[in-house]
C-alpha cells in the first residue's frame, strides 16, 4: 500500500487536480504488524474532485473481500453553545439548571460509519484480515471524509515526516461501481474511551479485595498508564499544531491505543484519529472565507475576539488545548472511578457550569466524595501538578492557555511522581 496525499472540498489541493474520486471514506485502520497488515476503511458516495492528489493511493478493488457487518459508530453535533464569559460570576449554586445543558446542547449527527469483516484477497497481502467501513451521511460525510483524507496528507507529505502519534494514511480503492476506499494503518482496536470504561468497570472489584498491595500496585500502574496515554496524545497535538493542523474533535474516542493492558504501558503508543474537523490553520488559509466545518470555530474566535489571522490562529490552537483539558479530566477521574460514577457529560458540566472552571473548587468538592478520591489523589500528585495542569488547559481566557508542547513538558506528564 502506497501512501498518497489527498484534497478537501475547500482545499487548494483540490483546484490542482483533475480526475475524478467518487467519494472519500471516512474511519479507517490497518495493523502495522511486522506479520500481518489489517484495514478498517469507509465507503464513500458522492463524487469529489482529487485526481492526481490521490493517484497514488488507489489500488485494485479485487484485492479486497468484504464479510459480515460487526458494528458501527458516528459523531455527535453540538446544536447549542452559549459559551464562558470572562465577565461571568462564580455563584456555584446551579439548583435546576445542572440537569439541563446549560452550556451546550448534543445531539446525534448524521454520519453513520458501518465496519465490516472482510480479508485481502490477492496481492502480496493476501489473507490478511481486513476491516471494511460504509459511510452513510450525504455531502456532509463526503466533506468530512475530503477534510480528512486532506488533513491526513498534509501531515504525511514526506516519508521522512512519518509520526508514531498520529494514525497513518496507507492507501485506498476504487470499486467497479467507482466507490472510493481509504485505509489507514490499525495499530490496535481500542480506544482511549474503552481504556476507560474497561477500567472503570473493574474499580469495584480492585477497591473490594483484600489484599491492600494488590489495590496500590494497580493505582500505581494505572497512574502511569494515564499519563503515557495523555503524553503521548498531545505528542500527537503538538506535531498537528507544528505543521499548520488543528485537531478540533479531540476526546477519549478519538485516541487510538496499541494496548489497554496497563502493565504493557512502557510499549503503549497513543496515536490520534478522527481528523474529519481538522482545520488548516496556515496564515494563507486564514485569510480566506471559512469552509462549513470551521465556522463554527471562527465565530467562537470573534466573539473572543480574535479577528486578525495571527490572532485566529492562537485562538485556534487554544481551543484544541481546551478539549484537550477537558480529556485529561475524563483521563484523571473515569478510570480511577467505579463504573457510572463519572462520564464526560457530568464532568463537563461540573467543571464548566457548576464551578465555572475553578479547579480549586472542584478539588474541594471531589475531595468530600469518597468515590472520587484515587482522581483526587491522582491529580494532587508533585504537591498539586495534575490541577496545575488541568487549570492551565482550562484556562477561562484563551491566550493565558500554553501551547501542546509546553503541555508535553510539564513535570505532572513527566512520569516523575508516578
């Protein structure tokens, strides 16, 4: 499998080309194993424009056989945001409005991806398993898998550049009826969010044994495998940030991990996927009108107000840092908590309604809650490095946020105090 680059429906890529791709799949994998090589990859609809763009990424349909469906997955919208204003009073007491999304609302959206079994069929490959993906969504998906396909090429644009966080763009095909396949490289099944949730689900066991060291060897490795988690993921930032790349649907589902066993944390390799809002965040682009999938964002940074293109552009990476904030909150309380505890909707609310982003008061409050201690403890580790942090990401003003590689650097990701 060759790797390619590839064009958005708003990207300059797009008007150098001149053949036809119909359509660009979206969620993809192939395993890197040394023996074997496995893909995930979305069936596309309506036609787009890449040619020469993507010429080297198609290869010969027959090579692939597609089995049964074994699930599917999509994106969540956000249809209401009213936004922290700096200006905001610090009363925490929400009474009715914590049950209702007082900050936003979500809503599904409404790109279906459909994976499938299926296997290489011939080539040098062949026998390897495979997993197959239909898109479903209209022109909307078809933008988004263009985005993404666009953003995936941009940061692979030299072999050399080749990054371990980061999921890989390794190929696609094209089918007799001239649907478009793409495949990316599939270093593991899981994702950040099902590290979390098997975690989570097990706590109540390890918090009921008898045996005390057994409850602090598995805190103890669980400490560790948070932090290589969350350093390697904003690894993955920084390298997007550095090369003109905002990620924009940062969360635990968008990180792909090559293990969830917590004592094989020295070998596990975040890697970042998902990239179908990525924005171009080159001073070039800045300048010019925003395409449907960031306007959102811009909107936000002139309500910030960020208007010229240097300014739009830290507004931009602050807002990636934001969500990353917030995952590093999900990855501090959800694991360390017993299943149903905490989720990432209750802790957004917590954290943004509730006590409006003063992690000193959250700490307070978490602290009166026994089932939320092990997060506390956690965080409170390096005399308080994990709230340091946190507060920083989560800064109410986006310029006083640091950047994905001061983030990087900071002593609590240093692995030091676990």
């Amino acid at each position: 499998m060759l790797i390619g680059v590839g064009g958005a429906a708003v990207a300059d890529c797009l008007s150098q080309c001149g053949s036809s791709f119909s359509g660009i799949g979206l969620r993809l994998n192939l395993n890197s194993n040394s023996n074997s090589n496995s893909t995930r990859i979305i069936r596309p609809r309506r036609a787009v424009n890449l040619g020469l763009c993507v010429a080297s990424l198609v290869t010969n349909s027959d090579s692939f056989e597609v089995g049964r469906l074994i699930g599917s997955y999509g994106f969540m919208n956000v249809t209401s945001y009213s936004g922290l204003q700096s200006g905001m009073g610090m009363d925490y007491a929400v009474s009715e409005d914590i049950g209702s999304f007082k900050v936003q609302d979500v809503g599904e959206g409404s790109v279906k991806i459909r994976l499938y079994e299926g296997r290489v069929a011939q080539g040098p490959l062949r026998g390897t398993r495979v997993y197959p993906g239909q898109q479903v969504g209209g022109i909307e998906a078809d933008m988004m898998a263009a985005n993404e396909l666009n953003a995936h090429a941009s940061l692979q644009s030299s072999p050399k550049d080749a990054f371990p966080h980061i999921q890989t763009l390794v190929g696609g095909f094209e089918t007799k009826t001239g649907e478009q396949w793409l495949a990316f490289r599939d270093n593991g099944k899981y994702s950040a969010a099902d590290y979390a949730k098997i975690t989570s689900e097990k706590m109540a066991k390890v918090i009921a044994g008898w045996n005390p060291f057994e409850l602090d060897q598995t805190i103890k490795n669980r400490r560790y495998f948070v932090v290589r988690l969350l350093h390697g993921a904003m690894r993955g930032l920084s390298y997007m940030h550095d090369n003109d790349r905002l990620h924009q649907s940062l969360g635990p589902a968008s990180i792909v991990l090559n293990t969830v066993v917590e004592k094989d944390a020295p070998y596990l390799v975040p890697r970042l996927r998902d990239l179908a809002f990525s924005v171009d965040i080159r001073y070039s682009q800045l300048e010019d009108r925003p395409n449907i999938l960031s306007e959102g964002l811009w909107r936000r940074a002139s309500v910030a107000g960020a208007s010229s293109p240097l300014e739009k552009r830290a507004f931009g990476i602050a807002d990636d840092i934001y969500e990353a904030g917030l995952l590093f909150a999900y990855l501090a309380f959800v694991p360390f908590c017993q299943a149903g505890v905490m989720d990432s909707i209750i802790l957004r609310r917590l954290l943004e309604n509730t006590f409006q982003l003063d992690l000193q008061a959250v700490r307070e409050y978490c602290s009166a809650d026994d089932r939320l201690l092990e997060a506390v403890k956690f965080l409170d580790l390096g005399d308080g490095a994990g709230w340091e942090l946190l507060q920083a990401m989560l800064n109410r003003d986006y310029r006083g946020r640091p950047i994905a590689e001061a983030v990087v650097n900071h002593r609590f990701l240093s692995g030091t105090f676990v």
